[in-house]
C-alpha cells in the first residue's frame, strides 16, 4: 500500500515538473496555472486560522498553569502558616503552664498509694 502511494506521488511530481518546464519554454500559462495561486491563498489562510487556534489554546494553558502555580504557593504558604501557628501554641501552652500553681486538693487515690510505697521500699 505504501509503495502504491509513494509510486504514485513521485509520478505526480514528474507530471507537474514537466508541466511547469512546458509552461516556462511556451511563455503562458495553462488552465489550471492560476489554481496555484488560490490554493497558496487557502492555504496561507488555513495556517493563520491554526496558529492562532494554537496561541490560544497555548494562552489558556498558560493561565491555567499560572493558577496551578499561584494555588500552590499559597496553600504551601498556608500550610506553613498553619505549622508555625501550632508551634507558637504548644510553646506558649507550655510557658502558661509552668505559671500555673498545682494545688494538693484531697488524698491520692489508694492505687497510688500502695504504687508510691512499693516504689519506696525498693529505692531505699
């Protein structure tokens, strides 16, 4: 199938090859001779319509990358912000429990009791 078409279009290039070389020594032009210009004309319009199709979707991929961009520096931002608000808090926790008085209220409970002497008569 592809030598079919490869045969086929290098039989296309001959003809047209030739057909310009008659053109040239004639000093005229043919029938379908203009039938270059119009498809130059298509195909000039074509590309700019494509081109700017691609500027486009290229410009909406841009602005989508921008937002994925902006949106993950701020949530890493925000994630940050949040990991140093709860250092702050633990750490200003700890500094308002050291402040804070222990009152003896009552007795311990007898578990603990029974835990505290056993632990006596050992350290001793």
């Amino acid at each position: 199938m592809l030598t079919i078409i490869f045969i086929a279009s290098l039989v296309l290039i001959a003809i047209m090859i030739g057909w310009k070389m008659i053109e040239e020594r004639n000093q005229e032009k043919f029938l379908f001779s203009d039938l270059r210009n119009v498809a130059d004309g298509v195909s000039e319009k074509i590309s700019a319509k494509t081109k700017k199709f691609i500027l486009v979707l290229n410009r909406r991929n841009i602005e989508l990358l921008a937002i994925f961009i902006v949106s993950a520096i701020l949530g890493g931002a925000l994630s940050a912000r949040r990991a140093l608000r709860l250092k702050s808090l633990k750490y200003i926790d700890s500094l308002n429990n050291r402040k804070v008085n222990l009152k003896k209220k009552g007795s311990a409970s007898f578990f603990l009791k029974n835990v505290s002497e056993y632990k006596g008569k050992y350290i001793k």
